[in-house]
C-alpha cells in the first residue's frame, strides 16, 4: 500500500472516530472529538501544503536542469570567448532567474589574481565596472570560494569577515551566491549572482542548479579559451603578443579600400628602435627580446583601440590609424616617441635599466599616397630621415 492510500485511509478512520465519539460520547467527549477533527484538519491541510511546496521546488528544479542541458548544447557551438560569456551571464538572468551575474576569472599569469572578466543584469550587459584581488582565502569571499572549490551563500555581505568590502561597496551587495567554476578538477574562476533589485532569497535548490551550470560553463569558456590561442597562432606575434606582419598587410588593404570607399583619411606609424643591435650585443638576446615585449607593451597600452598596432619585423613596427589625418598622426606618434623616452627600461633582475628611443616615421591617404603599399613606403621614407638627422625624433617624408 503506498503513502497515498496509508494516509487516506488514517484520515478515513480519524474522521470516523471522530464523528462516533461526537454521536455517542457525552459533552467532553463531544468537546474532544471536535477538538481532534479540528487537529485533523489542521495537520493535513499543512502536510498538503508542505508536499505541494516540494512538488513545486522538484518541477523548478527539473525545469532548471533541462534548461541547462539545452544550454550546453548551445554553449558547445559557441568559440568566441565574448559570446561564450554573453550565453552564461544572459542564461542565468534568464533561465534561473537571478537579477544580477558576473564571472571573475583565475590570471594565467602563476595564478595569483582574481580579475572581473563580465556581467550582465536583466537590463543589459554592466558597463564601467572593473575589479581585481589577490587570490588569498584570508583576503577575499572570491578567492576564498575559488580554492576551496566550495559555493556560499553571503546573506549579510557588508558584515562579512571574508568579504573584501571594495567589492561590496561598488556593486552594493547584500546576499549574493558564489559559485567556482571547475574544470578537470582545476579552478578556473568564480560566478556571483545576487536578486540585488527585488531581494528575493537565494534558494539551496537553485545553488545545486548553479553548479551543475558552472561545471558545464567552464568547460566552454575552456574550450573558447584554446579556440582563441590557436587563432592568434595566425595573427598574433609570437614575441610580443601584438599583431603580426602577416595580419598588418591583410588589414592594411582592407582598411585602405573602405577609406578609398568612404573618402576617408587612413594614417601609418612606422617606428624602429634606435641603437637596438648595440643594446642586443652589449646585454644579450634574451635582453633584446625583453626590451622588445616591453617597448610594444607601454605602446599598445596607450594607443585607442581603433589602431592596429603590429610588428613589422625585427626591431620595426607599425601602427595603422583609420580615419586619422596626418596631422593627427604626426601627433600620436610625437606623444608616443616622448612616452618611450620618458620611460626606464629594466632587465628582468634590475641590474640593467636604460634609456631608449625610438624613431618613428609617418605617412597618409589619400595626402600622401594612392596605393595601399605606398602608405607603408611613404613612412618608412620618413623613418628613415628621422634616423639620418640623429634618430629620436619624428619626420614626414614629402
């Protein structure tokens, strides 16, 4: 016999001796046997609601589940890191209901920092936000999760021991969810989410969805991680991790036919590092290829992002600046010649620090040339003035 029929059949016989003693029985019995049917009452009204509550959490929970499947398989034909991380933020808004999610992310660099990667909200994707700490469990609520490899519940986030109140403060957190982001065994990052606008409680069942989506979340972002390695194999240099003379050439033509197309101006930067053989023979070449990584380094964390900046070869590098003047561009490449020799340049133990200069040519469409490749002539004519009249400094070839 099943729990339905055993508690069916208890209901049966207690309402029947419930109705016997009120029949028969005298005012007290009378008085009890009300008393009882009211208890009756109460007790399975109570474990009706209580079983129609569960029903319902299993339903949600089952509901959570198949969405997160449907949602692998989505996530599976996705290779764009950016689109992969737009898929688990939107879904989690949309699919398990939270107002806010955000994923922060291991550095590759020795594992040492935790680093605000994305977030959306039900209005859109956040904007403005950017945070990075210290991956220390006795520093962080963030770090904390990521190397225990533990989900928490923050229901008093201002008050909390481990959370870095940096983190509270900017995104006003309350109670929010973590959940690590574990792939092979390895963690990779950490998810937050929060009901941060309507306040509602984070639910136990819905933490244990929430893993489950993190596990088969971080296998993407793994899989778009490798994906995106291989194709800068193509167009990234090897050394210095900025563009490559192959990509340089393949963007050159392109953006010099949208000028032509949109009457448009399209300025190059052609920069050589001056003195860079001596440097290379009096230090050695692991010297050398420091000096490079960190020359294209303090370059390319000051150009916009509508320039495309790539080695050209050896100790020679390009900038291309659509829709650039030339007057423009001698600018740009005036504040990059002084950014270079302002600064100190170290070696790996500190015991070398020079200066460096560098030489820097420049060239335009449609002022100075016709053809896409004469932009690249054009300025390596300026650099070479710029070398022959003392070198740091830079010329335009006319």
């Amino acid at each position: 016999m099943n729990e339905k029929k055993i508690s069916a059949l208890i209901l049966f016989i207690g309402w029947i001796t419930c109705l016997c003693l009120f029949i028969i029985g005298d005012q007290i019995l009378k008085n009890f046997s009300l008393i009882m049917f009211t208890g009756l009452v109460i007790y399975y009204t109570v474990d009706a609601y209580r079983k129609s509550e569960h029903i319902k959490r299993i339903e949600t929970l089952n509901k959570q589940i198949s969405y997160i499947n449907n949602l692998t398989e989505v996530l599976r034909g996705t290779t764009k890191l950016e689109e992969v991380l737009t898929l688990i933020l939107r879904n989690l808004i949309d699919g398990l209901k939270f107002n806010r999610a955000l994923i922060f992310i291991v550095t590759s660099d020795h594992k040492q920092m935790i680093k605000y990667c994305a977030g959306y909200t039900k209005e859109g994707k956040i904007t403005g936000f950017t945070y990075t700490t210290v991956l220390d469990k006795e520093k962080s609520i963030l770090a904390r999760s990521i190397i225990e490899k533990q989900a928490y519940i923050i229901t008093d986030a201002p008050n909390n021991y481990y959370c870095e109140q940096s983190l509270v403060t900017s995104l006003n957190l309350k109670e929010f969810g973590l959940v690590p982001i574990i792939v092979k065994n390895d963690c990779v990052g950490v998810i937050l989410v929060d009901n941060y606008k309507d306040n509602t409680k984070i639910e136990e069942d819905t933490m244990e969805a929430l893993k489950v989506y993190a596990n088969q979340s971080g296998l993407a972002i793994e899989d778009a991680k490798m994906h995106e390695k291989i194709e800068n194999l193509a167009i990234k240099d090897g050394l210095t991790d900025i563009y490559n003379h192959r990509y340089f050439q393949e963007t050159l033509i392109k953006e010099f036919e949208k000028s032509v197309k949109d009457n448009s101006n399209l300025s190059l930067i052609f920069i050589d590092i001056d003195n860079f053989k001596q440097y290379n023979d009096t230090y050695g070449h692991a010297e050398g290829d420091r000096l490079l990584q960190n020359i294209t380094k303090l370059i390319n964390n000051n150009l916009d992002e509508i320039a495309t900046f790539a080695r050209y070869g050896g100790e020679e590098f390009v900038i291309l600046l659509p829709g650039i003047n030339k007057k423009e561009a001698f600018i740009t490449a005036e504040k990059i010649r002084k950014l270079v020799e302002e600064h100190t340049f170290s070696s790996a133990d500190n015991t070398i620090n020079q200066k460096i200069t560098i030489s820097l040519g420049v060239s335009n469409y449609p002022e100075d040339v016709k053809r896409p490749e004469s932009l690249t002539d054009i300025a390596d004519k300026g650099l070479y003035l710029a070398k022959k009249s003392g070198k740091n400094k830079v010329c335009i070839y006319t």
